[in-house]
C-alpha cells in the first residue's frame, strides 16, 4: 500500500487535531478526524450565550493568539481570512487594591508598592543578585526559580500567593519547568536600562499584539482549520467520543467510537494521531497497558477549573484582557472581558466578564452549585471594589476537567514511562497539549499539529521538540 492510500485517523479537533488534517488533507491524504463534541475547538472553543440582554461569545478562559513562528503565524492569519481583529495587549494584577502592569514593569511596580515593601523587595532583590554571583544552583523548584531571579519579596508578592492558589499544592513542589516558560525574565537592571535608554523605534514584539477573530470567538481557529481540511477531502465526524483503541499484536488498528445516539461502531485506521488528554489515552488502551505503566499514568494529575461568566449592566468593565487576582484571601484568580479581544463578543450597551477559580475535581469548589458559584465570585468582586450587586444581571457557568497539567517535581519520572508505553505500540502517536501532558500555547499546539503532520507526510520533523525549550511562552 502507498502512502497515499493509508487512512490517517486523528483523535480530537482541537488546535493540535484541526491543524494536522488541514495539513494532511491538504498534502492529499486520507484523513478521519473525530471529536467528542458538537465543535471544534477544544480547550480553545467558543460558545454562544443568548438571552434578553443580548447575544454573548465566550472563550473557555481568555485566549490571545501569538506567536513568534514565522510559519503558524502566516498560516493562521491565512486560515481565518478576513475574520480578523488586531488588538494591543493589555493584563494587569490587582493587588494592595491597585493595578500593576503585567507582565511585570519591575521600575513601575516598585514605585507602586507600599514603602515597607518596595523597600523590602529592592533589598532582598539586591542580596539575591549578589549571592548569584558567587552560587549558580540547579533551581530544584518553582520557588528556587523565582526567588533567583527576583528576590523574596517580589516572589512573595506577585508569584507565591498567586501560583499556590492557582495550583492548589506549595511553590516547592512545583517543578522549575513551568516557571521558564511562564515568567517574564525581564531583570530590574534591564527594566532600568530601557527606561534611560529607550530604543527608537523599536519594532512592537510579537507578543505586544495579537490576533482575534472578529466574529464568533477563538473557536473560530480550530473551526476554520477544519473547515479547510473539509475542504481538502478529510471527513470530520463530531459528536463522537473515542471509547476504545484496538490493539492487535502491538499496533493500533483503530478505535471505537460511540455517536450522539449512542451507536458504537469500530473506524480502522492504518495511523492514529491522537490529541486527547493522554492519560486517557492510555485507559482505553485496555489491557495492553502494564500495571507499571498505569501506576505511572495515576501519577498525572490535572487542575480543574471553573468558569463564571456574569453579564453586567455596563458597556465595559476595564480595557483589560485580564486581570490576575493573587490575594489568597480572595477565591477568583483571574478576570477576564471578551468585548476588550473583539467588539463583536457582546452588545454595545452591556459587557460580559469570565472569573476563574481553579480548583480540583470533586472538591469543594467543583462541587458547588452555580448560585453558589455565583455567590462566590460576585462577593470577591464586590470586596475589591471592581463591581456593585446591582451591576450583575446574569450569570452562568462552566467547568473544565482538565485545564491545567500538574507540573508536580517527579512529574517527569512519570511522564517518560506513559509516552514509552505509547511509543512501544505501532501506528499510534500522540501530540498536542493534552496528548503530551503539556502547559502549552495554542500556537504551540497549532505548531504541533503541523509539525506531526509533517512527520507522517515523510518530511524530517519531530513535534516532541515543540515548546520544548526554556523560551518565554507569553
Ligand atoms: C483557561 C485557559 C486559558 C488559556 N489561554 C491561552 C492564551 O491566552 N493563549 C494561548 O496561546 N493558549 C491559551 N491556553 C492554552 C490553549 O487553550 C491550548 O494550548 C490549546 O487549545 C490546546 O489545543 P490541543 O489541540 O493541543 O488540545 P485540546 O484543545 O484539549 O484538544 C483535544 C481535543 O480532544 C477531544 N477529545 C477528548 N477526549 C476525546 C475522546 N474520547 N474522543 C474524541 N475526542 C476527544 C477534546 O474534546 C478536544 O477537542 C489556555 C488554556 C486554558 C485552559
């Protein structure tokens, strides 16, 4: 058989799913993509909300595309057309009942602070910087990490609160990995350096800006990769959940599948790509998985999230896209507003805005009813002072299972056992964010999907190094 006539079957029609069959399809292939919901998407969906004051578009958590690869970033922008706004990027942190500018302006910030603390923060950043002088240890830790770069102080204010009560486990027993790829290294001498010396001119980074799409949400990403690789001849089957994958003398053939109905049926496939949460993966893989191998998988955890969404009597409610919210007093972490990615997100006279708590499954807050939920997150904002009562017309929510992978310190040990597992098995490979048990970017998750499609076209590309790196993900 020639590699033309191979059915490529791809699990899941998120990013990393939509842009490996739009690039497939494209290269002529026979590709299957299924997914379990009624749209593409996935972490990165959208959804519609319609009621008497108006019609709303959400993301699943705010989502700003950006990226610094030349390649997905042409090929996005193509992808989605006209269907497309530019907007300057613009986050902040409340704290000490103010906003500081994140990621954070260390000069800015400090002024800002109260003068026991700014002071404090200058002195431990300073007894820090020496000390790196003299010691260049392994940073065993989230903590480690921030502390080195930062001081104490600063680590204590704007990273430690935040971080433990996003994560729900202590800053040292986070591994080291996640803080790279998501602090801005941005040292106070270079703060200070580009404020004397501002460059002319300077051309506006990748991540100073972004793309949204106009209409319909971020969705419309994963949406208009599978409307292209439709377009190329691949099928898309949604509303269809993988429940098993068939394994036959150490390959995979195919998957079982159950539609909305309730029908089940079996797809054979002379390839699997898959991109749902790898944990899962390996469950219904059956009895093929070795104790060891489950043992291991056990080990991942994820953090779960809920989302509460309440429609507001008022055009708007910052410029911001977000807002981080460390006071551990507090229990929301982060606000967000679609109408600031794109006007078309809510009505002219009302706005939308998404509070995230995170949280993990079962536990007390994932098991709160939505007016508990409610109750929650009104009366944190009505303490800081961002809303009143009488401003919250609506609410509703949302609950993800897994948002977040646990980046625990041994998370590794356990990593590489699970993808062996799944590399021991023939025409089955996995990718994506979730099929990598990965915090990544959907840009790197677009890149992913290109990057594994490359791959089975014949090209020399490997998507495990994607996002592999200690670069900044924004
Ligand atoms: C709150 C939040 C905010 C974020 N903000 C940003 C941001 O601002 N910028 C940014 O770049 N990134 C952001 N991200 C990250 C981004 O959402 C992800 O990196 C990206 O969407 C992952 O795409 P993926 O295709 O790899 O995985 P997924 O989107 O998880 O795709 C996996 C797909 O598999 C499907 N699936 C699962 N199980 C099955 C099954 N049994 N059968 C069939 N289908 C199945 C799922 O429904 C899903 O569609 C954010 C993430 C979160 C959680």
């Amino acid at each position: 058989m020639s590699h033309s006539d191979e059915t490529i079957l791809i699990i899941g029609a998120g990013l990393a799913g939509t842009t490996a069959a739009h690039q497939l399809a494209r290269a002529g292939r026979k590709v299957i993509v299924v997914e379990r919901e009624p749209e593409a998407g996935g972490l990165a969906k959208s959804l519609k909300h319609e009621s008497e004051h108006g019609t709303f578009w959400y993301d699943i958590g705010p989502h700003r595309f950006h990226t610094t690869d030349e390649r997905v970033n042409k090929e996005t922008l193509a992808v989605l057309g006209d269907n497309k706004v530019e907007r300057d990027r613009v986050s902040r942190i409340f704290l000490y009942n103010q906003f500081f500018d994140y990621p954070l302006q260390l000069g800015k910030a400090l002024k800002q602070l109260p003068k026991t603390v700014m002071l404090r923060s200058i002195w431990d950043y300073g007894i820090q910087s020496i000390k790196n002088l003299f010691t260049k240890p392994k940073d065993r830790n989230f903590e480690e990490w921030v502390v080195r770069r930062f001081g104490r102080k600063l680590y204590e204010v704007f990273f430690g609160v935040y971080t433990e009560k996003t994560w729900g486990m202590p800053c040292t027993e986070i591994s080291a990995d996640w803080a790279s790829q998501r602090i801005s290294q941005a040292s106070l001498l270079d703060t200070i350096m580009k404020s004397v010396f501002r460059p002319k001119g300077e051309v506006r980074s990748l991540i100073s800006s972004f793309y949204y799409p106009e209409k319909g949400g971020i969705g419309q990403l994963a949406i208009s990769y599978k409307n292209s690789a439709i377009g190329n001849g691949a099928e898309v089957h949604l509303n269809t959940t993988v429940d098993q994958i068939l394994i036959e003398g150490g390959r995979a053939t195919g998957v079982s599948v159950v539609d909305e109905s309730g029908a089940k049926r079996e797809i054979m496939a002379d390839l699997i790509l898959n991109t749902m949460p790898l944990t899962k993966l390996v469950e219904l893989c059956g009895d093929s998985v070795p104790q060891d191998v489950t043992e291991h998988k056990n080990k991942l955890g994820h953090r779960s999230m809920v989302f509460v969404f309440m429609i507001l009597d008022k055009p708007q409610f910052t410029h911001d896209h977000w807002i981080y919210i460390p006071e551990d007093t507090l229990t929301v972490h982060r606000l967000s507003e679609p109408k600031n990615f794109s006007d078309d997100c809510a009505p002219a006279d009302k706005t939308l805005i998404c509070a995230e708590i995170t949280c993990d499954f079962g536990d007390e807050i994932w098991n709160k009813s939505d007016d508990e939920l409610r109750a929650v997150a009104v009366k944190d904002l009505i303490k800081i002072g961002l809303i009143e009562d009488s401003d919250v017309l609506e609410t509703f929510t949302h609950r993800e299972f897994f948002a977040y992978p646990l980046y625990t310190l041994d998370y590794r040990e356990h990593l590489d056992p699970v993808l062996g597992f799944i590399d021991s098995l023939a025409g089955l490979e996995t990718t994506g964010r979730q099929g990598l048990f990965k915090y990544n970017n959907m840009d790197h998750s677009i890149a992913m999907g290109f990057t594994a499609a490359d791959g089975l076209i014949g090209r020399d590309a490997d998507h495990r190094k994607v996002a592999t790196g200690d670069e900044y993900f924004g």
